[in-house]
C-alpha cells in the first residue's frame, strides 16, 4: 500500500472537504495516511469549528472528518501557526497534536504528498 499526506493550509472550506474527502478514500483503501495542518489551515483542528457548510457540489468537512477522527488518522498541527492564533491543544480533535516542521519533512519524504 502507498504512504500518503496531506497538507492543509487553509481554512477554506472547499479546500479542507477535498482534503479530508481523499485522505478518507485513501484511508478506507487501506493506504497509509497522515494530515499536516498549516497557516490557517490549523483552524480545523479546532473541535467547534464549523465544518457543517456544504461545498457547491453539496458535501462538506463534515462529511468526511468525523470518519478521521474516529479511526485515529494522525494529524499534526504546526505549533507555530496554531500558538500564533492563540489555539490551544486542549480544543483539538483526539487525532491531532501540535507538531513541528522537521515531522513534515520527514513524513514528505517518505509519501505522496498532497497540498490544499
């Protein structure tokens, strides 16, 4: 099976549904998977974050990161953009911890990486 990541950089709305759409259909094909969040993108790390809005094609986040969440798909935070907008760990989702650059890289190394 293939290694795959997904990089999430913004806290736009369609941007994160396509993100966490793929890294569910990867998941449930048995690939390894795992989620980086950046830049504003750490905004869905946040458990009370919104993500009931539906896209033009009528899905939404939450369509897809519940599914995440509950099988335990690593997402890490990037410490510095989530300390700078005052987001605390505590707030996250049970599958996501701050982490750091030097993880990122790493795990690109190893994986397809996708970027939203």
């Amino acid at each position: 099976m293939a290694n795959f990541l997904f990089v999430l950089r913004s806290n736009d709305n369609e941007k994160a549904t396509r993100c966490f759409q793929f890294a569910k259909i990867a998941h449930s094909k048995n690939h390894k998977v795992n989620l980086f969040f950046i830049d504003s993108g750490v905004d869905w790390a946040i458990k009370s974050k919104d993500g009931g809005v539906a896209t033009i094609t009528g899905d939404c986040p939450n369509d897809y990161l519940p599914y995440l969440v509950e099988n335990g798909v690593q997402a890490g935070i990037c410490t510095p953009c989530a300390q700078n907008r005052n987001l605390d760990e505590a707030d996250f989702h049970l599958n996501m911890a701050l982490d750091g650059g030097p993880h990122l890289i790493d795990m690109a190394a190893e994986a397809k990486v996708f970027n939203f």
